[in-house]
C-alpha cells in the first residue's frame, strides 16, 4: 500500500522521465557544491572491418575520476588481449582529461581478477546471498 504524507504519495516505481530529472536535478547540486562542471561521457569500442561493434567499455568522467559502468567483451574475444586495450585506450582517455584515479564495481563472478591484473586494488565488498559471491569494488591511481 502506498504510504501517504502531507498529501504526498509515496509508491515503488520505476519512472524513466523522473529518473531523469532527478539525475539532472542531483547534478546541478553537485556542481553548486563543487565549483565544476565537468562529467562527461567515455567509451571504446571494439569493432571488426564491416564497423560492427562486438565489446567495448563505457563510463564517465568526472571530478578528476574515471567511472567504470560497463565492460563488455564476447566469450570468443576473451583472453587476446583486446580487453586489455580497451581499458588502455579508455584510461589514456581518461589522463587526458585529468582524471587522477578510476573506480569500477564488478561481481566476483565477472572480472575482478582481469582489473586486478591491471592494477586495480580492491576497497570494498559485499557479499551476495549466493554462498562465495560479492559485489566487489576496486580503484587504481591513473598516474
């Protein structure tokens, strides 16, 4: 049952639109907060000669930080060292723009090992109801 106060409605939902604004809204309150302005989207893709994308890691920059959101390669690619370039092209990117440190979040059934290989230090974990499973996070100093 929604939960009512002072004529205000409170229910779960998942409204796209009002996600939206209030990311746009929680934006503009961190950059009162911080003087700056400077979130950006990241990305590199891996794509064959026809132009088809087959992977690729996606994120944002930010405060001097390069956010992580998703890496993506298929199981056939794994291990030939374009995941390695990826992150590579995507952190140059990343110094380019400033950014000091990157952080990312993974499970411990995904990569943690692939961004520990590459310097990423683990900070924190959460395990999953599923018995040897968590949520890991980790960082790594870009300079």
């Amino acid at each position: 049952m929604p939960a009512r106060s002072e004529g205000f409605t409170i229910a779960l939902a998942h409204n796209g639109d009002a996600r939206t604004q209030a990311a746009a809204a929680l934006y503009r309150h961190n950059i009162e907060q911080t003087g700056i302005d400077d979130r950006a989207v990241i990305g590199a893709e891996l794509t064959d000669p026809s132009g088809k994308i087959w992977g690729g890691i996606w994120g944002r920059t930010e405060l001097g930080l390069l956010f992580l959101d998703m890496f993506f390669l298929p199981e056939k690619l794994r291990g030939r060292s374009y995941g390695s370039q990826l992150l590579m092209a995507i952190e140059e990117e990343a110094i380019r723009r400033g950014c000091k440190r990157a952080v990312v979040e993974t499970s411990s059934f995904q990569a943690p090992q692939f961004y520990r290989l590459h310097g990423f230090e683990e900070f924190g974990k959460v395990e999953f109801v599923i018995p040897g499973h968590a949520r890991i996070f980790l960082r790594k100093n870009l300079q």
